[in-house]
C-alpha cells in the first residue's frame, strides 16, 4: 500500500513559497496558485504539489516567460 504524503496547512505551505497566506488564499480563489486538497472545510498543500508548482514557474531566461 503506498504511502499518504503529508499534507501541509495554509501557514506551512506560505512558508515554504514565501508568500503570505492572504496571497495564497487569492490565488486558490483565483486559480493561479498551486493546487491544494480539501479535506471537510480544511484547505490542505501536498509537498509535491508545491514543488510541481515553482517547477512551471522556473526560468532560465525572461524570453521563456512569454512562451
């Protein structure tokens, strides 16, 4: 059986992207922040979804941002 991964609260996951929890709350209400699960009223991050989240913002370049 795999295993569950652990699931990070609001604080916990605005830490780890540097952002305050206000900004993480407008952008899941917007849909442009990292996924996140809904367990009863709770909103919950995955560590994974977190790192595929600045994965897809991740640059070499500012010619790649268009794109």
């Amino acid at each position: 059986m795999a295993e569950i991964e652990k699931l990070l609260t609001g604080r916990e996951a605005a830490e780890i992207l540097k952002l305050s929890e206000q900004t993480l709350r407008i952008q899941r209400i917007k849909g442009s922040g990292a996924k996140y699960v809904k367990v009863g009223r709770l909103v919950r991050y995955r560590q994974s979804d977190l790192e595929a989240y600045l994965d897809a913002r991740t640059f070499e370049n500012t010619s790649q941002m268009g794109a």
